[in-house]
C-alpha cells in the first residue's frame, strides 16, 4: 500500500523534505540545484553532506534548498558554523544557524576561531583559512563525504574579474569550480537575488555582515562598483556572461591538466621530501604545459608556491646546471646535468 503523504509543516513532512505547492522563488533555485547536482555529480547516494552555513542569505538558501531535496538526492546532512568573533554580534549569527538547524532537526557543529588576525594581516584572508582550517577538522571529525558552500553564479563571476586584476591566469579565470575535491557548490548556477527572493518566500530573516559594504576590499568593490559600472556601460546584466565564460575557461583547464598529468607522468620523478625533472624533457613542452608540470610537482611535494617560483624552476630547466633558487619554507631547486631538482 502506498504510503500517506505528509502534509506541509508537519515534522513528518520536515524530516523527510516533502512540501506542498512550493513558492515559484523556492521552486526556481531547487529545479537549478537539481540539475547542477546531476550535471557535476555532486553527491553520491549516501553521502553525509556538511552544509556550510555563515547565516547569510546564501548560505541560509544552500541549507534550505538542500533540506527540501535530501530525499532526491538520497543525502544526509548536519551544519557547520564557524564564530569569527570579529564583531559584537557574532554569537547571535552563531545562535540563528543553531535554530535554522535544529528547526529541520540537523546535527550543528558551532566552531569558535582559534586564532586571532595578527596586525598587518589580511582579515578576509585570516578569515577564509581559519573557515577551511575549522571546516575541514569539523568534517573529519563527522566523517562528512561532502562540505557545501554556498557560492552563487554571482560570487563566481566576482571571482572571474579578481582573476583579471590580480593576474591569476587561466586558472584563476576559471572562476570557482562545482566540485573542488570533497567541496561541492549547489548554487553555482543560482543568482544572489534569487537566494534572497527564497528568504523571502520562507518569511527568513538571514544575518547581515556590513563588512561586505566595505569597498575597502577588492572583492567587494568589484560588487559593488565595477560590475554594476560594467552593467551600466553594456547596458545587459554582465554576470551571466562573465560565468558562462568561466565554465569555457574551466574546461579549457581542465584539458590543459590532463595533458600536463601525462606529460609529467614521464618527466617527474616525486617522493616524500624531493621531486626530480627531466630538464631537457621539461624544458621541450610548451610554457602552459611545463609550468602545470612543476606545479603538479610542487603539489605533490606539499609546497607553498607562486607563479613566480614555478617560473623560475621553468627557467632552471632551460639554463645551465648548477644553478639554484630558494623557494618557501626552505625549500630550494637546483639544476644539475641532467634534472631539476626540488628538495627541502
């Protein structure tokens, strides 16, 4: 016999994610959810999904829209919430993501920071890695397969311009990718007025941050000022564009990785504490593809780099032997007749 329905609002029907006659903002940001979870495979059946949750309106929109799909896509799913203690009222964001999560009965794993901001640091930067540092030991620790974000088609495009000003390259202007490792994105195809119209819709009221009204900061000056200057002047919304051009660049990526992988895979020679090139062999590929050589290597090895000391150990393979370089955390590289050779 087929089982009754629940009716909406019931905790029944909170458990299991069922509603009835969902709001068309709802609707629209769970169809684009849907289809960029099956398009990238974000999760397999199964999986323990920890949602990153800041209580912001993006953030509060992943962990809604992935409630209401849980049975779909056969997830289970607990919240994580790092305290930056950054501002006054950062116990109350903490206190609003304990509700949001207990009201759709989830395990909520509330981090404070361990460190402070040193002076002369960057805060957003000291921020993001104390986040991946508190996000990581959280999902170990629960044995989490997949951590969400909650980064929109937005945040993307925001991503694509930080790249062209700071000079990342390709990889940088491939924007923010779907799945990176055991971190997927859900909302990479949802805008961020959409994630706000579905607060609305579910009568939520997500935390504000006024630092993200400080155009002090580049990332926010781009927001703020340079897109809405590039909609201005174009007179179209740029932001679709802009992300659409990313995921053509990622591709490209992607394609340039998998020839650099084969490549290194006769070029390289990596252990735990050194890694060997073939000079003549490295110094014969293409810039693109030697440079994803020594990076895949430098990766490998667990090494802080740049571009600029990935182009210097490019140059040592080109040069004459005995020369070297110093690279981070006392790491050098050095030629000799017939490698390159990277050692701490």
């Amino acid at each position: 016999m087929r089982s009754a329905t629940p009716t909406a609002g019931s905790p029944a029907s909170r458990a299991s994610g069922v509603t009835e006659a969902r709001p068309p903002a709802v609707a629209r940001v769970l169809e684009r959810v849907t289809r960029t979870a099956r398009d990238h495979d974000l999760f397999a059946p199964g999986d323990l999904v920890l949602v990153w949750v800041s209580g912001g309106a993006d953030s509060i929109c992943l962990l809604e829209s992935l409630v209401r799909l849980r049975r779909l896509l056969r997830i289970r799913l607990a919240v994580f919430h790092l305290d930056h203690g950054l501002r006054s009222d950062s116990a109350a964001d903490a206190d609003y993501v304990r509700r949001r999560a207990a009201h759709h009965g989830l395990a909520c794993h509330v981090v404070a920071a361990a460190t402070r901001p040193q002076p002369g640091d960057s805060v957003e930067r000291w921020a993001r890695e104390e986040r991946l540092r508190a996000g990581a030991e959280v999902a170990a620790a629960t044995g989490a397969q997949r951590s969400a974000l909650g980064h929109t088609m937005d945040d993307r495009a925001e991503t694509v311009l930080l790249a062209l000003v700071r000079g990342w390259g390709i990889d940088g202007l491939a924007g923010i990718e779907p799945v990176s490792g055991t971190t997927v994105r859900p909302l990479l195809d949802v805008r961020r007025e959409e994630t706000q119209a579905l607060c609305r819709a579910l009568h939520l009221r997500p935390r504000s941050d006024p630092s993200n009204a400080d155009t002090g900061l580049l990332r926010n000056a781009l927001r703020l000022q340079a897109i809405p200057a590039l909609v201005n002047a174009t007179g179209r919304d740029v932001t679709p564009t802009i992300a659409r051009t990313a995921e053509l660049l990622r591709a490209d990526a992607a394609l340039l990785d998998q020839l650099a992988q084969k490549q290194g895979a006769g070029i390289a020679d990596v252990t735990d504490r050194a890694a060997a090139l073939n000079a003549a062999a490295l110094a014969a590929l293409p810039e693109p593809l030697s440079s994803r050589v020594v990076r895949r290597a430098l990766q490998q090895l667990d090494v802080a780099y740049s571009e600029s000391s990935i182009a210097g150990i490019v140059d040592l393979a080109t040069g004459r032997p005995g020369r070297r370089i110093e690279l981070a955390d006392g790491v050098i590289a050095r030629r000799d007749r017939a490698r390159v050779v990277i050692e701490r």
